[in-house]
C-alpha cells in the first residue's frame, strides 16, 4: 500500500493537527497488527533520488520524479486474505480524507507470479 499526501495540505496543518494525524495512524497499524495483517509500515523522507540507465550509464537525479503535488508519504506492506480486505484496509486509513491517495500493489510471489 503506498500512500500519497498533498504538499500544499501537508504544510497548511498546525503541530496540533499533525500530532493528532499520527496519534491515528498509530492506532490504525496497532489495530493490524494484533490482526497479524501489518507486516510493516514505513513514513518516507521527502528527499527521493530517481535512478534511471540511458545509454548503458546511470543518471541520478534529486526527486521528485513527478510533476506533482503529491508525493510517497509512506509504504505499507499487507498480508491479507484478500483484494476486498485490501480495500477495506485501505478505506479506513486514516490519511484517505486529507486529500491525498492510496495505490494497492500486489506482491509477486517467489515464482514471479501474481498472489
């Protein structure tokens, strides 16, 4: 689960409002844990490097790697039984109605097929 955020939202929120934020989004990855859904979830810092080859050299540039307004706030690796749990996960995120987005990624497994 990747989670987007809005820069513009982002910096208009008071330490009051991001305190509170984060005080749900604990309480949320509590909640799967003790389900044993949440493998792991992880805030990104907003400094990503992209990396791409072009003639057989590597190019490293300062992110984003977008034009955009969002950005990957966070990742959130899931283990659930299936699609529509996923979504229903992803629903009840607490960021969802902060303007933002969640993308679901099915992980491939070992033998490079789909779950």
């Amino acid at each position: 689960m990747l989670v987007y955020g809005n820069e513009e939202i982002w910096g208009g929120l008071g330490p009051e409002d991001v305190s509170a934020f984060v005080g749900r989004v604990d309480a949320f990855n509590r909640e799967l844990t003790g389900s044993g859904e949440l493998l792991w979830a992880e805030g990104l810092v907003t400094r990503p490097l992209s990396m791409r080859v072009r003639d057989g050299a590597p190019v490293v540039s300062d992110g984003p790697y977008l034009e955009t307004k969002e950005h990957v706030g966070s990742a959130t690796m899931l283990d659930v039984a299936s699609e529509e749990r996923a979504r229903e996960v992803a629903r009840a995120y607490p960021g969802a109605d902060l303007g933002g987005g969640i993308e679901l990624w099915p992980v491939m497994d070992h033998g490079g097929g789909e779950p």
